[in-house]
C-alpha cells in the first residue's frame, strides 16, 4: 500500500528515478524499467495458448488474444471499418477528421499517433535502439529490425499470389505485384509518363534536368 502511495506521489512531482542503462530512458516504476529494457533484449515471456505468438508485455497478450475470437466490437460513424480497440478506432477516426495533434517541435511535423511522433524524433536524435545480435547493425524502428533479421535467416514470408517470387518484407511484395497490375501510381508533372515506383520517378526527373541543362 505504502509503495503505491509513494509510485502515485511522483505523478505530481515528475521524478523518474529509474533509468534505462542502455538509452537512458527514464521511469517512475521499476516494473515499467523491466518492461521497457525488453525492447533492448527481445525478450518475450508471454505467449499466447492458441498460436504461440510472444509479447514482451502482458497487456500486448491480452490485446492480441482479440484477434483469435475474430470480435471487432468499435465502429467507425464515417465508414464500415471495425475495430477490435478502442483506441484503433480512435486512431482511425483522424483519417477522417485530419487531426494530426502530435507535432515535432524540432521540424514541425505532424502525425495522428504518439507513436509515429516518437519513432520521427529518431531522425533528429539519431537514437537507433534496435540491435542486431547477428552483425550489430542498429536501426531507429524495431519492424526495421524484424525485416533486417531476415537477411541472415533468408526468410521471405511475403509471398506473391501471382507467381513463385517471395520477399522479406511487406513493401517489396507491393512493388513487385504491380509488374503484374500494370499500376503506375507516380506521374511526372512535366511530362505525364507514369511509374510503378516512386524512385524511378525521382531518376526520370533527373533525366529530364540534365536534357534541359545540356540544350541550354
């Protein structure tokens, strides 16, 4: 009872007195320090009985065990989509609202979660957390870590439905399923030809510059 009252009381104070030994990330709880040092070591000691999947927090078990009652109990007002959280649905609703509250005070930049806001001011700080044990490599996101690991393990879960290619990661298997769509999404404003990928876009702008800077 006596170390509840003390945890409540640096709410009001703002004292931190446990730090992270690795990023220097503080806390006001010791349970909230081993929680986020997991993040450090990819510890996982909380698996879910019907896929096996871990979490290395108990409230992320709990939010995940959702997904196998198949329940998605909050709607959107503006739109069909359902959510299984609240807070999802939360999240969701900025789509359609445009509010954007979590803003970089060093660029400006807005983003719809606190989320997204914390891993952009990685770019500034050029804090890189997540750690390869493998060859040491770090990165600013931990889903960059996940698809880094990939390339030691030659796992490609990202399968094409259209042909036998597989790709490491998500991204890779959308580019690529535009050879079979025909999709070109990015257009030059000079010209109007369109592109499957927005680096070739950025290589045909180039093109079109040194043309014009060579008939000058």
């Amino acid at each position: 009872m006596r170390s509840n009252l003390k945890s409540h009381y640096l709410i009001h104070t703002g004292e931190k007195p446990f730090s992270c030994g690795v990023c220097g990330s503080s806390f006001r709880q010791k349970q909230s320090l081993q929680s986020h040092a997991r993040t450090h070591t990819g510890e996982r000691p909380y698996a879910c009985l019907q896929c096996g999947k871990r979490f290395s927090k108990q409230t992320q078990l709990k939010t995940h065990a959702v997904v196998h009652t198949g329940e998605k109990p909050f709607g959107c007002d503006q739109c069909p989509k359902t959510f299984r959280h609240a807070v999802n649905l939360k999240n969701h609703q900025r789509i359609h609202t445009g509010l954007r509250p979590f803003g970089c005070d060093l660029c400006g930049k807005t983003f719809r979660q606190a989320v997204n806001l914390k891993i952009h001011r990685r770019i500034h700080t050029g804090e890189r957390p997540f750690g390869c044990e493998e060859c040491g490599k770090t990165f600013g996101q931990q889903s960059s870590l996940i698809t880094h690991r990939r390339t030691h393990s030659k796992e490609r879960p990202f399968s094409c439905s259209c042909c036998d290619k597989a790709f490491n990661n998500a991204n890779s298997l959308k580019l690529h399923l535009r050879v079979h769509t025909g999709e070109k999404p990015y257009a030059c404003d000079v010209c109007g030809k369109t592109f499957s990928q927005s680096s070739h876009l950025r290589t045909h702008k180039r093109h079109i510059r040194h043309r014009a800077l060579r008939s000058v």
